[in-house]
C-alpha cells in the first residue's frame, strides 16, 4: 500500500489475509510504504521483478494515471488506485468494489440516489450507480461550482441526471441508495432523515465508524454498508487481479471489523 500518510492503512491486513486464505502466505507479502506524489515513479522504477502491483490512495490517484496505461474506466474517472507491473497497467477497483459490496447486500438495480459529497469516490460512485441503472443522481454538496466541475461531465458522460443540492440537507421524495463519500460527520437529524428516506445506505468512509449515516441506517432498519465494505470490495478486485485467484471476502471483512474494534491495532 503506497501513499501519504499511509500507517492508518488497513489494506495491509485485508491482503495478508487474504494470501492467508488463499493458502499462498508463504509466497506472497503485502506491506505499507510512505510514498508522496513527486516520488512514485521513482517507486515504481526502483521495484524489482518479484513486484506484482501496487495499491495506491491519497494523493495519488491521479499521478498513477500518468505512470501505466489506464483502464477506460481509471481514465474516464481520472483516478487509479492500481498498478499492475506485468503489462504496466493502471485499473480502478474502487468501481467493482462499490458495485461487489452492494450485491453481497442484494443491492442489484438502483432507480434513484442521494449522493454525498463531489471528490474522487464520489466520482467512482457515480460510475458505479450508473453501472446499477441509476439515471437521477441528487449530489449534496457544500460547493456547487466544484461540484459541477468534478461530477458534471461525468454525469454528461454516463447519461446520468445531476441535480446539486445542499449539503447538511435532506432532498424531498425518497431514494433507493444513499451514498456518503464525505468523513466530515453529518449532524444526527440529517443522517436520520436521509436514512429515512432511502431503502439503503452506503457510506464510505471507515474513520469514525460506525458514523452518523451507519447508525441512522441501522436504526432505521435499512441496508447498511460502510466504508469497510468498500475497502475490502475494491481488495478482493486488487487479489483477483494480481494473484488470479478469487477471495471470498467474508473472512477479509471479518479480519478489518476486529481491527477496528480494537483501538490498539
């Protein structure tokens, strides 16, 4: 796992256990590294041949775009957050891993969705939802300008109706999905009526779990996802894809929950 900061990272134990599962401990490893923007192609020619790939976070998502040859979809969401060395290719898992945790919760076909937040999950959020079929996206957002700028042509692109509105807001009418890409918490009223109004809630952040919108959700008695589910999605995409080999994610979701009820891990 590369990036900056990087200690907080649970990849590396999500990984480790999956080479665990897979029964391949003993050949593969998994670790952190410390890597800015200015430095990761230096990274990457420094690595020798026993390299398979890389996961990357913030702040390079964008960098990596300029260092392989992207996938069309880490293209069209000028974001990446995988380097494979065999053929130097660049892929965004963040989409499959959206779109894998939401059918494990039987959520297959989406109609209509809140939208929180307008950064880069946000974006791979957006390609996911319409991925599920969503044609009306309302995006809540504290600044519009940079909202449209971001999430605009996007939607343009996927054939997606963006409606902006404000964010600490509940929209009117309901949604089939919610979807919060934001770590600033929601006060308790807005996550209770957001929950309240959708029939499933994802947040995708992991910080201050269970957040607001994790709480509401489950006190509403709708589906609820978190930002773990999402981090173990986009992995087990990352094992498929340097290993060839299929993880289930159930004992990596197990492993990532315990560590984050132990303060100390």
């Amino acid at each position: 796992m590369l990036g900056q900061p990087v200690a907080h990272s649970l990849s590396p134990l999500i990984h480790r256990r999956a080479y665990e599962v897979l029964g391949i401990a003993g050949e593969w490893d998994y670790g952190r590294h410390e890597v800015g923007e200015t430095d990761l192609g230096t990274f990457i020619e420094g690595c020798g041949p026993e390299w398979v790939g890389l996961s990357c976070t913030m702040p390079l998502k964008r960098v990596l775009l300029t260092l392989g040859t992207p996938s069309p979809t880490a293209r069209l969401l000028e974001a990446a957050n995988t380097f494979l060395f065999a053929d130097a290719r660049v892929e965004n898992t963040d989409v499959t891993g959206l779109i894998g945790a939401l059918a494990r919760a039987g959520v297959t076909r989406v109609g209509t969705a809140w939208l929180l937040g307008n950064g880069a999950t946000a974006r791979s959020a957006l390609f996911a939802l319409a991925q599920l079929g969503v044609r009306e996206v309302v995006a809540l957002v504290r600044s519009p300008e940079r909202a449209a700028a971001s999430l605009g042509g996007l939607a343009d692109a996927l054939g997606v109706r963006l409606f902006l509105g404000t964010w600490g807001t509940v929209p009117d009418g309901r949604a089939d999905l919610v979807v919060s890409t934001v770590s600033a918490p929601l006060a308790p009223e807005v996550a209770a009526g957001l929950a309240a109004g959708a029939s499933a809630c994802f947040d995708a952040t992991y910080n201050h779990y269970p957040t607001e919108l994790d709480r509401a959700a489950r006190a509403a008695g709708v589906i609820q996802l978190s930002g773990i589910d999402l981090l173990v999605g986009q992995a087990v995409e990352q094992i498929r894809l340097m290993t060839g080999r299929e993880c289930p994610p159930e004992p990596l979701l197990e492993v990532a929950y315990a560590a984050l009820a132990d303060p100390g891990h």
